[in-house]
C-alpha cells in the first residue's frame, strides 16, 4: 500500500493498480499508462506538417469498371470487338477469361466538367458538380487479382489475413478527438466483403484500434442499450466492479490488451448516450435529406454517406463505407448505371456539405477498390459483335481511385494507362505508394509508423512505398 504522499514516481505498478479508484475513466487509464507501456503501444505524433486530420474511405466491393467512370478511350472503343492483340494475350493471367478476349470499348461518353475540364462517364452527372474537388489518379496497379487477396491488400497493405488496416494504422498513429465514440467506425451497405471484418481489423496491434461497426437498425453497435430493467446507474455499478478486476490482472501479467478491454468497457457506456443521438439523421433539416437522397429508417449508401459526415463532424478519426454489388461479370452495361446511380448523388453530396461546413479541408474523401476490370470482354461475342450480357474480368495492372478535400491537388489528373487501359505508362502508383501518401496527408511518415511484432518492425507500406507529391496541393 501507498500513501496520499508517496510519489507517483516511487510506486511500483502492481500498487498503482490495486490503488486506483474503481471507475476509472479510459482517458484517465490511457494518461496513467502512458508512460509505462512498450514503445509498440505509443501512437506517434505527426513527423510532416498535415494537410488533413479525418478520412472518409469509401471502399466499393467488386471493383467497379474504372474504364466505364474515370478512365476514357476513345481508342478502346473504335477497336471494341476486335481480339486482343496477341503480344498482350500471350502469358497473360486472368481470374475467368481462358480464351484470347475481343477488346470491349466503354458506350458511355465522358463529359468535361468544372474549370479543370475534368472527364468523367456520363453515368456519374451529380460527381461532375464537384469535378474541380477531384484528384484522380489513373495509374494504381497493385498485385493480387482475385477479391479477397486484393481486398486485404487494399485495405493492409498485404494479401494474407493478419496485418492491421490502414483505418487501424491511422487510429493507431493519430488517436481519436472523441472520447465519447470510436476513432474508426465502419459502416456497410450489402454483404459484407469476401476478405470479411479483416478488412477493418487491427491485425497485431491492439484491438483498441480496430474499427466498429455499426447499424442502422436495431442497436447501432450489438449490445449497446440495457436489457429491459437494468438502469444506468446498474451498468455502472456493474462496469466499474469489471475493470476493478481487470485493472487487478493488468498490473499481475501487464497485457496490453487487458488495458483495452479496459477502455472499451468505459468507451461503451460513454456510447450509451453519444451513438443514439448520432445516428438518428431525422433531425437533419429536409434540405440535406434531399440534397443526399437518403431515406431515414432504411439502410442505404445515402444515409451512410450523411452519417459518415456527421461522425466526422463529431471527431472521429476514420469513416470507412463498403459498398456490395460491383462485381460485375456479366451484364457489366445493365448493372453498372443502377449502381452508378445509388452512390452518384450522396457522394457529390457529401463532397458539398463538408466543404460548406468547412470540413473539406481536414477531411480526405477517398473512392476506391480492390482492383480495376479488364479492357476485355468476358463472355461470348458474335462475329466481334459483343452480346447485351458482356462482362469485365478482374484487371490489376492499371485501374483508378480518387480522392477530394485534405490537401490533394482537385480538379486533377495524376498517372496514365495506355490507350487501351491496359498496362500503365506514366507516373506508375502502387497500392503501397497509395498508403504512403495517404498517410503522409495526415501528418505521418510511412516508414516512421511502426509496430514491433514477432521481432520485427512493421509498417503498412512494409519494404515499399513512395509519396506521390505532384497529387499534393
């Protein structure tokens, strides 16, 4: 035991930890331990001067066809039905095409919008409104072409479950400006992705870190409200008899993670009050519902993207939206304007109402996918005509992604495919070079953010990554 006027400094852990008041706040744990934990469990401070403090990720499952949104040729299509050129088939390796592919030319036309002059397909008319926002980048390759390899590449860095995702990194790096809610909050329409909640887990950093989850019916988080007849001041009782015991164990094994178990504990009840009132978009005047389109008590893209808004007006550090249904193999002209259309008007929205709310600036609004689709057809074609129920395959080798807001250069083009959107021919960018980036957006270098695991350091961007700075404004 400890007196009032012992020093903190001469008190050993295990007495800091049986001599703490039951209760504890996360904020107050977090400060106690700051200076006693391994170096892998401090978050680091920003080593660049940041252009952006929140990030808006928008991931859409199946990868939609970049050559049908971002990407024009007009040379794909004057050659649309034609085989593939042989030097390009022979060694190729797709994910379903077996056959020499006919080459297939997009029938959208893409409009010049904005004083940039920026071209986007004609599917995406309400994007358009915010084309001088937009830095596209025309040049992404990246290494797996099948979905959930690609997935986990995408969102970590690396093809194989286990490593933490770049929204983990960044909370990690960066911490949350909430007390009250998660610094990564997830939010998905459809099916959950084939790489599943390792697209938002935290690998081997602390769970603390991980993203969470949340509906948009029943609880927002599973397990958030009181059953029927426990009062706040029961779960109180109850919280603080729990980390009580925890905080016993925590200073006997000193696991990092019992330390989180800690937090979240509190974090959930803080949530008790704070997620409610966040999520219920009714009292958001009309105008805004008609400006995103969104339909209040039902699961939609619109109301995630007017969520997303309003998390980050609330501090939190990284939103991140999956949206299900890009994948398409077949019947690519049928599907690809309804799924244009679901997400073409929240996400112009989105872009104008956290640029009058002056959010704009510190938020990072990403488009992005797993990978790009083929140039070529998949399916069957008649004497070179293609058939009404064309496909794309998987493309890794040159597809696109945008960003607006958070210091990125708008109204810009960064990197080129060729003229048949094939390979890439200028300003080549890596999924790594992408993270790094990203990050260094945020006031943190990629070769500085790392975690000892195994022995080892390790990053997001591990052995790779180069800052893209012509895309910086």
């Amino acid at each position: 035991m400890f007196s009032n006027h012992q020093p903190m400094t001469n008190i050993t852990r295990r007495e800091l930890f049986q001599n703490v008041s039951t209760g504890i706040g996360a904020a107050a744990l977090g400060s106690l331990l700051a200076g006693d934990l391994p170096a892998g469990l401090k978050s680091v401070p920003t080593q660049v001067p940041p252009k952006a403090k929140n990030v808006i990720f928008l991931h859409f499952v199946g990868a939609p066809s970049h050559l049908d949104l971002f990407d024009p040729k007009p040379e794909l299509a004057r050659l649309s039905g034609q085989l593939m050129p042989d030097d390009l088939w022979e060694g190729l390796r797709l994910a379903f095409i077996r056959e020499q592919p006919h080459l297939l030319g997009s029938p959208y036309k893409f409009i010049k919008h904005g004083e940039s002059g920026l071209e986007l397909s004609e599917l995406l008319p309400h994007l358009g409104t915010v084309a001088d926002e937009l830095c596209v980048v025309r040049s992404l390759h990246t290494e797996h072409f099948n979905h959930a390899p690609a997935q986990l590449f995408f969102q970590t860095g690396f093809g194989r479950f286990g490593r933490p995702s770049f929204g983990s990194w960044v909370n990690y790096g960066l911490g949350s400006e909430n007390q009250n809610l998660p610094g990564f909050v997830v939010l998905i329409t459809g099916n959950v992705a084939g790489a599943g909640n390792s697209l938002w887990g935290s690998g081997f950093l602390p769970s603390k870190y991980q993203g969470v989850e949340f509906r948009t019916s029943g609880d927002p988080v599973l397990f958030l409200s009181n059953p029927d007849g426990m009062q706040m001041n029961d779960r109180r009782r109850i919280i603080d008899g729990i980390n009580h015991l925890n905080q016993i164990q925590l200073a006997d094994v000193g696991d990092p993670e019992i330390a989180t178990r800690i937090s979240q504990y509190e974090m959930a009840y803080r949530m008790q009050s704070a997620v409610p009132e966040l999520m219920d978009i009714n009292a958001e005047p009309k105008h805004i519902h008609e400006m995103y389109g969104t339909e209040p008590g039902k699961a939609s893209f619109a109301n995630n993207c007017l969520l997303a808004r309003r998390l980050v007006e609330r501090g939190v550090r990284f939103v991140q939206l999956f949206d299900q249904g890009w994948d398409h193999h077949s019947g690519v002209f049928k599907s690809l304007p309804n799924k244009a259309k679901q997400v073409d008007q929240p996400i112009a929205a989105l872009i104008k109402d956290l640029k009058t709310r002056g959010l704009l600036e510190d938020t990072l609004v990403v488009w992005g996918a797993e990978f790009g689709r083929t140039p070529m057809l998949q399916g069957k074609s008649n004497s070179g005509k293609v058939n009404n129920n064309a496909g794309r395959d998987h493309h890794k080798d040159a597809f696109s992604v945008w960003m607006a807001g958070g210091g990125v250069k708008g109204g810009h083009v960064y990197g080129k495919s060729d003229d048949i959107g094939f390979t890439v021919v200028e300003d080549p960018m890596h999924v790594n070079d992408f993270h790094a980036t990203l990050l260094h957006l945020l006031g943190m270098d990629h070769e500085q953010l790392t975690f000892k695991f195994q022995g080892r350091n390790f990053r997001l961007t591990d052995v790779g990554g180069h800052v893209a700075h012509d895309i910086i404004a």
